[in-house]
C-alpha cells in the first residue's frame, strides 16, 4: 500500500468528484424542467 496522505488524497478526490457530479447532474435537470414548462407554457409565458 501506498503511504496515508495518498490513500486520503484518493478519498477526497472521490468526495469532490461524486459531490460535483450530483450538483451537475441536479442542475441539468432543473435546466430540463424549466425547459419543458416553458415550452408548455407554464412559466414566463406572460
């Protein structure tokens, strides 16, 4: 095994990783949402 402050290095990058991910992918979808209630008429329509 590699030394501890890698192994740890290692742990926050996946944190980071996953974390931004998951903000992204939550933010393309809202992205998606208002796009689908615009075109429905929903919102911003008046």
């Amino acid at each position: 095994m590699g030394p501890v402050w890698l192994k740890r290095l290692k742990q926050w990058l996946w944190l980071v990783a996953l974390w931004g991910g998951s903000v992204l992918a939550l933010a393309a979808v809202s992205m998606l949402f208002r796009l689908l209630m615009t075109a429905a008429g929903l919102k911003g329509a008046s």
